[in-house]
C-alpha cells in the first residue's frame, strides 16, 4: 500500500508506496528483524559464492537461491520436512523461529533444542536458531508454534525454501457493497 513504512532493527528505513520495493543487504549471519506498518512481503536472495569472503571458512560453496519470508504470526506446530539428499550439497541447515517464551518447547528430530536460540534484534518477542543438520528426512515441533527454512551449500550448487508456515487470513478484507447485484 502507498506509504508503508520499514523499519530494519527498529530503525526507519524508508517509504514504500504500492508495487515498490526496497534492497536491503546483510552481512554473513546477520539477522534482522523487518516491520512494516502495512501488509508486506519480505523475500531473500542468497548471493553467488564469488560474493563470499574467501578468508571465511566455506568460502568456495553456494549458489544463488531464492525464499520468500512468512510472517511471524503464520506459526505451525509441527512440520516434517527434507534436507535435500544432493551430491553436490555439504552442508545443510534449518533456521527456526519461536515465540520466545516458547523457546524450550522446540524440538527437532525428537531432540530438545532449546539452548540453540538466541533473541531476534529488535524483536524480542521471537527467537530464532541456525542449526547445522543432516541431509534426509527432519521434523520440528513447538506447542506455540514455528516457522522454519531449509537450505544447503555446495560448490556452484545450493538450494533452499520455507519448510512451512500457516496460512490464516492476516490481512484480506472483502467489500459486501456492490453497485450492482451480485
């Protein structure tokens, strides 16, 4: 919508009117919390691995991948999902996001992953965790609910996307005045 405000961090960041968009970019591991006073959609691209640091470890490893964010009030219970089994990808990981009161009911693979979680910056409502996994078949529950992503590395390969989200009606209004009979 015309003058949707974002803020990064807390911090204003700027006006966006409807159709527009904003770049934002982040540092390696950097996490952000992005709020708007109107409906939005967040989507990040991984960069290529000739953007990566080659004084970093894995410095040689990953591809381009897009995913679209759900936001953080889109919470499942439970969601069974699949680090994709691929030759070419080495290391896979799963970034959860929790209610941070709800932070030591998380579980992934029956295992309670608790003291994994750190506090979002600038929302410490939430809490979220990167975890390092195994390619193959995974599961995460939380009795107050999670949103996680899926994504591995590889040399000139990667993949990833949103392992699952609800889908409640956050934001749709419907007009029940007609100027004509329906």
């Amino acid at each position: 919508e015309n003058q949707t405000q974002v803020w990064v961090n807390g911090v204003n960041r700027g006006t966006l009117n409807a159709g527009k968009f904003m770049t934002l970019n982040f540092q390696q591991d950097e996490v952000a919390s992005i709020k708007t006073d109107k409906p939005s959609a967040v989507t990040v691209f991984a960069k290529s691995q000739n953007c990566n640091d080659r004084n970093q470890p894995f410095f040689d490893q990953g591809d381009p991948f897009m995913i679209t964010y759900s936001p953080n009030q889109q919470l499942l219970t439970s969601i069974t999902f699949n680090a994709l089994q691929l030759p070419s990808i080495v290391n896979h990981y799963v970034n959860v996001i929790v209610k941070t009161a709800e932070v030591d009911a998380t579980r992934l693979d029956g295992n309670n992953i608790g003291n994994r979680f750190s506090p979002i910056p600038g929302s410490s409502e939430y809490s979220y965790a990167r975890i390092n996994i195994g390619a193959g078949v995974h599961s995460l529950n939380n009795r107050g609910g999670l949103i996680a992503y899926v994504y591995g590395f590889g040399y000139i390969e990667s993949y990833g996307f949103a392992v699952g989200a609800s889908l409640d009606n956050l934001n749709f209004l419907t007009d029940s005045e007609y100027e004509f009979d329906v």
